[in-house]
C-alpha cells in the first residue's frame, strides 16, 4: 500500500512547479490541503492564463526534487489493475478450496456470488477506461502530428533565409523535447491499454485504439543549406 504524502514533505513545493511523469510543466502549486493526521487531501495549482486547478492528494509524488502529478488515466488503470487482481486471485483461492472441501457449498456459493459482482462491475469500469485510453492516445497523435508539422515548417523556413540560426535552434530544440515527451506518454497509453485488453472471460470488447503516428528520431539542426525534411508539429498538453 503506498503511504499518502504528509505536510512536512510537500509544504517545501509551495510556489514551485510541478511537472507530469514526462517532463512537462503543468503549473504552479499555490495551496495544499491537509487532513488532521496531516495527510495530504488535495493540492491547488495554476496551470496559467489566472486558471486554478485543485488534483486529488493521490496524484501526487515528490520524484528527486520535484514535485510530479500523474495522469488521471493513469491512476485509474492502476486502481483498475490492483483491483481486478485481488479479486482474480480471491475466486481462484476459493474455487481451490471448495474443490478440496475446505468451504461448505452454502458458504462458497455466497462468497463467489460477491466476487462474481464485484468482476460485473469492474466490467463496466474498465470499458471506460479503455474509451479514456484511446480518447488519450488520439489526443497524443494529433499533438505528435502538429509538432512534426511545426518542425517541418521551421525547416523549410531556415533553410529559405527567412529564419535566423539562433530562433531556428530554440524552436527545434523545444519541438524535439515535445515529440519525445509525447511519445513517451503515448507509449504507456498503448502498453496499459495493451494489457487492459487481455481476453480473461470479464474483458469488454475494446473499441480499436487509434493507429500512432510515426515519430522520427530528431536531427541536428541544420544549415540554411540543408533542403527541408518531412513535416513534423509539437503541442504542450495539460491534463487536469
């Protein structure tokens, strides 16, 4: 069982940022909420433009010396997973013993009615989990999609004349830090859905998870003499 974070380890994040698990800025932590045994409930941050969030304490992990939020479809799945293997095992373990008379008939019966609706409706939660994967990993391909154009774009640009060496640099730079950082994400979006879409006798049929766009190995930055690649664009994604 993780230990939820306390007041003594997160109050030093006050009006700093924190990032998700891929690198990426979410916001600043501008308040936390703590219960009397001091436990961390909830943390206030500004994700920009005067726009505050408030994420549930369980989201949160001090990573190093930062402060990291993970993903909310990350949480579930994991929630989803350590669920559905308790009960899993829990209806094997009971079957194994009824089958060697250890539990009565009447007992066993009722115990496994419970399991059974428990799996009915882990059923339903883990339909929706699959929908909120797929909806995520289409979300990351048109951010990859845009990124790639965007680099694609700045390429031709440079090598026209009509982007200097300096800005070129940096906005290259940051597009390649983007399309790893989405890629990354994009990655274990399709692994987790990937496993949550294991024929086991209680799995949905999943609708199909939208085909990856292909990411390229980011070049070095060329010279105004080096004829334009293929297109590439970059967004930042913030998910509350």
């Amino acid at each position: 069982m993780i230990m939820p974070l306390n007041l003594e380890q997160i109050r030093r994040f006050l009006g700093r940022t924190l990032q998700d698990p891929y690198g990426r800025t979410f916001g600043k932590v501008v308040g936390i909420s703590a219960n009397l045994r001091d436990e961390v409930t909830g943390v206030g941050i500004e994700v920009g433009n005067g726009e505050f969030v408030q994420c549930p304490g369980d989201r949160v992990a001090i990573s190093g010396d930062s402060l990291v939020l993970t993903p909310s479809w990350k949480v579930e799945a994991e929630d989803f997973r350590k669920e559905f293997d308790v009960v899993t095992r829990r209806l094997k373990a009971l079957d194994e013993l009824f089958s060697v008379g250890d539990i009565q008939k009447d007992v066993y019966e009722d115990l496994r009615k419970q399991h059974e609706d428990a799996i009915n409706e882990l059923k339903s939660k883990r339909k929706q989990i699959l929908d909120n994967l797929s909806q995520r990993n289409s979300t990351l391909n048109t951010q990859l999609r845009q990124l790639q154009t965007h680099l694609a774009g700045n390429k031709m640009l440079h090598a026209s004349g009509e982007f200097d060496d300096q800005s070129y640099k940096a906005a290259s730079d940051a597009i390649d830090t983007g399309l790893a950082r989405a890629a990354a994400e994009r990655k274990d979006v399709e692994s987790i859905y990937s496993y949550l879409s294991k024929p086991d006798g209680t799995s949905p049929s999943p609708s199909p998870i939208a085909a990856p766009v292909q990411t390229p190995v980011p070049t070095p930055t060329p010279t105004p003499q080096t004829p334009a690649r293929d297109q590439v664009i970059a967004l930042h994604v913030r998910e509350t």
